[in-house]
C-alpha cells in the first residue's frame, strides 16, 4: 500500500515518476485564465487567517460544505472565522474520491508544511500553525505566486474596468511576476439580461464615445481592446452558455442593437443574430492583434434563484448545461475562417459529453504554420478533476496532436490552487507513462521529456507570446 500523497502520489509507474521528477515538477507556472483580484496582488495582500485566502469566495468547497449538510451560517453566512474552518474540517473527511480531498492536502503541505490530514481533530492545531504563518510576513499574496514559480497571470477583466492595477503592477519593478488582463465582454452580448443598458453607458463613458448606434457600439469595444492590448492584455474570454449561431446582415444587427438599448426584449432569433455577428467582430478584432481568444460553453447559471437573490453569482449554484454546440460553433468558427481571420482559439465546454465533438472541430481549422492554433481547453469547472481531466486528455490524444497540448489553468480565485498545476501534471504524466509501459509508445526519454516540458509550460509560453 502507498503511503497518503508521498513523492509519487498518482504516479502509478516508474515512467511517470521519472517524467515527472525529472522534467515537469519544477517547470515555471503560466496560469492564463483566472480570477485572481488584481487589486489583492499589487497591493500585496496579507491574510489574518484561513479561512480568508481558503475560503472565502471558494465555491467549489461552499457546494461540499452544503451537500455535507453545514448550515449557510458557516459557508457564507456571519458565522466566525474559525467556526467556518471548522465546518470545512468536518467536511473534507467525507470527500472521498473528490479532488478537493486533494486540493485541500496538497495546499496546506506545499505552502505552509502541513503534514496532517485535516479533519475535526487536527483542525486547532493546523488552524494556529498556519495562521502564525500567514500573519508573520511569509505568505502574503505575492509570496503565493513567486513561491508557486507563476511567470504569468492572466485575470478576467470587464472591458470598462479601468486596469489601473495592472498598470501600476506594470510599473512595479519589485514584482517580477506578469499580471495581464483578459478581455471579457460578456455583459455587452447579454441584450436580453437587465446590465446590458447600464453597461452600455458605462462603456460609452470609458471610451469616451457616444453609443448612440450598434456601429458605435463596436467601435468603442474596439477601442477597448486597443487599451487592454496597451497594457499587456493578449488574450480574451466568452462565457457562452448557449452556443448559439444565426447569419445577420450588419444592418439587421444594428435595428435589434438599438430595441435593446431602448431597454425592450428581443426575440430569441435576434439575439442570435446579434450574438453572432458581434462575435464576429471581436474574432476578427482579436486576429488583427494576435490574441488567442477563449471560449468557455455550456455552463448553467444560478439555477437555485431564491439562493441567487440571496447570495448573487458564483456562489456555488452552477451545473452542466446538456445544449448541443457543434453546429452552431463550427458556423462561427467558419465565419472567421472565411474572412481568413480566424484568431488562436481554445476552446472548453462543461459537459464531457462534447470532449469527442470540440476534438474534431479543432482539426477542421487548424493551419496556418501555427502549431495548436485551435487548442481544446483543458478539463474545466466540474471537470478539473483527475477522471475529467484524463477524459479530456484521451480524447485529445485520440483526435488530435496532444503534444501540441498548452496544458492547465486555475480558473480559480484562490491564491493557493497553483498546486492544481502540480496535481494536472501529476496525471498527465502518469497518463503518458499508462501508454509507454502498455508499449503504445517507445521508452525514447528524450522526445517523452520534450513532450512532458512542452505541455506543463513551453507550449503555453509559445502560444500566447506573452
């Protein structure tokens, strides 16, 4: 019997401990979606306790914590501190077969030496020890991230954030780390929800444009893009719930952008109309400027509404959403293709069902000279687990050029789940070692260890170009 998480902990083979020792574990970290709060990286945040940097705004561990039976008082509600880590020390014992289970152990050994499995007992003793740690001056937030050897952190940003701390991050030469923006413009598609008329003006206002037509509109993103571009910023992201596809002319386009800044509803077909046609636009701006640009399908949101009144988004009240995506992706994708401006592009989707269909989408558009341009998006959400993330990897391999593969990401607002990258290449390797002792590779340690590099971190220095 192995030991609990010793030094080959999922390394089941001695060709994935030697990959994994030898080539992956110390790469450096390029973590290109997430979100982290730039404010709390320059300001250099310093945590009083815990549950502060571990569980707060972790829904991951809010929906354990409820289906383990905890009182909301404890999760997000105005329960103490200490009685919230608790409440999660209770939780974690039950989490057989759960990554969390992992997640949790491997933070609190790598960051703040913690040997013991957390459970009720241990939980004042590992409290006090690492509250000691976090609160003497070794773990602020920027020790999180250079300790972790992060070379690059892409957050999420709204096209009308105004970057300052990027900016001044930028300026700071104590801070060797890269903190690039992503562009986000998800509130400028939703016509059908209530922002989207506020956003508006609030674009207006940081372009200094008047969106007084749909024209306006796109030349105010694009003035937007331009800015985060400035900055740094080489990369966007769409949370596209509902792959959705409709051809529009410009015209069509522009009498439906204007029903939706009068504040009326359009119909299910226009919003089709307009989703497509601006999307097309940004694939196009985003080409121009050699991003990559992210597309993240098939989630569903907020499904407990009396709990999202409550409680608002990202709280822990998500779940896959089962609507079929190849048709109306492949026609977005050929639209920028046709224009011969098709950008970099990754795509993710919640449900695993669509790991076969985005592995063969990709194959009808890459090219270019450019290795990977059509990436499949590593297991995300719900699926970053280490079954989901062999699932995702397999189909890959299956379908396309896995070694072409730009590897992991946090997605995470926690400063200590850079460990998910040690955890992602734990299994990759592991997965890689499975096929060269089944003899479904040569035991060649040279291309195995370019192979290994190149998906833990090169691939993605490559791609992005950051």
């Amino acid at each position: 019997m192995k030991a609990f998480m010793d030094d080959n902990f999922v390394l089941n083979n001695k060709t994935a401990e030697k990959l994994y020792h030898t080539y992956a574990k110390d790469l450096p970290i390029i973590d290109y979606h997430c979100h982290l709060s730039p404010q709390e990286i320059y300001e250099n945040t310093q945590f009083d306790n815990i549950t502060k940097v571990w569980l707060y705004g972790d829904h991951y561990k809010w929906r354990a914590m409820r289906a383990n039976g905890i009182e909301e008082k404890y999760i997000t509600g105005d329960g103490s501190d200490y009685d919230k880590f608790l409440a999660w020390a209770r939780t974690v014992p039950m989490l057989i077969g759960n990554p969390l289970y992992h997640w949790t152990h491997l933070e609190l050994k790598r960051y703040f030496g913690v040997e013991d499995v957390l459970n009720e007992h241990t939980a004042p003793a590992i409290w006090n020890s690492v509250n000691e740690l976090l609160t003497n001056g070794e773990w602020n937030v920027r020790d999180f991230i250079v300790k972790s050897g992060v070379e690059v952190i892409c957050t999420t940003d709204d096209p009308i954030d105004s970057l300052e701390y990027h900016e001044k991050m930028k300026a700071d030469e104590t801070f060797n780390v890269q903190v690039l923006p992503s562009f986000r413009p998800d509130k400028g598609l939703e016509i059908n929800r209530d922002p989207f008329v506020d956003w508006v003006q609030k674009l207006s206002e940081v372009s200094n444009i008047s969106i007084d037509s749909y024209q306006a509109f796109l030349e105010a993103l694009e003035k937007r893009i331009d800015f985060f571009h400035q900055v740094g910023g080489r990369v966007s992201d769409h949370a596209i719930d509902t792959m959705m596809y409709e051809e529009a002319t410009e015209e069509e386009v522009a009498a439906i952008f204007t029903k939706g800044l009068q504040g009326e509803k359009v119909s299910l077909k226009e919003e089709k109309q307009f989703k497509s046609y601006t999307l097309t636009f940004l694939g196009k701006a985003y080409h121009k400027r050699g991003w990559a640009m992210q597309y993240h399908i098939n989630a569903h949101r907020n499904n407990n509404k009396r709990m999202f009144e409550k409680l608002g988004p990202d709280t822990g009240y998500d779940s896959m959403n089962d609507g079929l995506i190849a048709e109306p992706l492949v026609r977005l994708l050929d639209s920028l293709d046709k224009a011969d401006a098709l950008p970099k592009t990754i795509l993710y989707s919640l449900n695993p069902r669509d790991n076969v269909t985005i592995s063969t989408i990709i194959g009808s558009f890459q090219g270019g000279g450019v290795p990977g341009k059509i990436q499949f998006g590593t297991a995300w959400w719900f699926n970053d687990t280490k079954l989901g993330m062999i699932n995702q990897m397999e189909a890959l391999a299956d379908n396309g050029v896995f070694s072409r593969f730009i590897g992991m990401l946090t997605d995470s607002r926690s400063f200590l789940s850079y460990t998910r990258h040690e955890y992602f290449r734990r299994i990759m390797c592991n997965l890689i070692g499975e096929w060269v002792e089944n003899g479904e590779y040569p035991n060649d340690e040279e291309t195995l260890a370019t192979i290994v590099q190149n998906i833990s971190y090169y691939n993605a220095k490559e791609y992005f170009g950051f």
